[in-house]
C-alpha cells in the first residue's frame, strides 16, 4: 500500500481521504487551518494522522486538493518540503461560468504546478474529472497524465488500492486536454445527460 499526503481540508480531500484509509493505505492531512486538519483526520480514522502545513509531508505520494487558483501558490509555498514526492493536482480552472478554462490555451494548472515545485518532483494531473458524490458512491475511471514513468506506476497503483482503475492517457502536457475533458463533462451534465451523476470513461471493444 501506499503512504499518502493530502493537502487541503475539502470535500474531494475527505473523499479521497476515506477511500485511501478503506485501501489500507497510510494517510495524513495537512491544512492551513490546523483544527479542520485534526477534525477531518479524526473523522477518517484507520489512523489517519495531521500534518503542520508547509512541513515535509510524510507521503510518498502528494494529493493537493485546494481550489486551481492556490495550487501553484502551495506547492511554491512548500518548495523543497516537496522534494522527491510524487505531486498530484486534482484541480480544474473553470471560469465563473464553467464554461471554458481560466487559464491559457497553452498550460495547465498541472503544469504550472510543475515549474513551481522542485525538480525532483514529479507532477500528476488526476481524479479531476470525476465529481466528488460519484466518487464517493461508484467506481469510476481515473485519468492521469504524467512524465516521470516510475512514479506513475507509484500513483496508478494507489489509485487501483482505491478500488479504480487508472488509464494513463500520456506526458504531462496532456494535463490540458483532461482540464478540457472535465468540461464536457459538464456539458454533458447540463444538456446530453441532464443530472451530475456521471463520469467519463473508457469502454473496451472486442476486435
């Protein structure tokens, strides 16, 4: 199993929380706000221990789970805490209207996030086009773009110990398009599908 760093104290990291506490894996939460930190480590049990904010995360593996707008600020934040850790940003930079990306055509949040952190970490984009209550509730496909092959072998196998099955859809500049995915997810949630209770994913064709 895996040891795992959540930093952020919100509804995705409680839910990616209690799925790494039900996969038998080693968790810790780290939060601004030290007493939601302790109360939301409380509530996972299975051991699950706080962190103080900016230190080096125990965690192989380091899920950030804060809105798009403070990931790069975080990981910049926590400079060489995060040497050597496999980081992975959930997050999507939807406009007001999450119509369309808040950010350049060119980048991801992903991959800001990699030019902030330290060169020898490595930086995953993952879990962000799932919704939180169908992640709680279903199984569904994690998506993951990724450079740093033996670390995503790392982060693909945590994500199988939750019960999910990861497909790696390449480098880390793909990052992008799985920012882009999520937004025909909500596309498909307001028109074609008509509900939130969705998620994307791959099915194999017999040949």
């Amino acid at each position: 199993m895996s040891s795992i760093s959540i930093i952020g104290t919100g509804n995705m990291a409680g839910t990616i929380g209690a799925l790494a506490v039900a996969g038998g894996n080693t968790v810790e939460i780290m939060g601004r706000d030290q007493s939601k930190a302790a109360d939301l480590a409380k509530a996972l049990g299975g051991g699950t221990v706080t962190g103080e904010w900016g230190a080096v995360p125990a965690g192989d593996i380091v899920i950030v789970a804060v809105l798009y707008d403070s990931v790069v600020p975080v990981v910049a934040e926590y400079g060489e805490a995060l040497a050597g850790k496999a980081i992975v940003d959930i997050s999507n930079p939807f406009n007001a209207a999450a119509d369309g990306l808040a950010i350049s055509e060119d980048t991801s949040i992903a991959q800001e996030t990699a030019k902030a952190a330290p060169a020898s970490a490595s930086v995953f984009k993952a879990f962000n086009t799932i919704f939180r209550h169908v992640l709680e509730k279903g199984r569904p496909d994690v998506f993951i773009a990724g450079d740093d092959a033996r670390a995503k072998a790392g982060v693909e196998a945590f994500i199988e110990s939750l019960g999910l099955r990861p497909l790696d859809v390449g480098g880390l500049k793909m990052a992008h398009w799985l920012e882009g995915a999520s937004l025909v997810e909500m596309g498909l949630a307001r028109h074609g599908v008509g509900n939130w209770d969705l998620a994307l994913s791959i099915t194999e064709l017999p040949v």
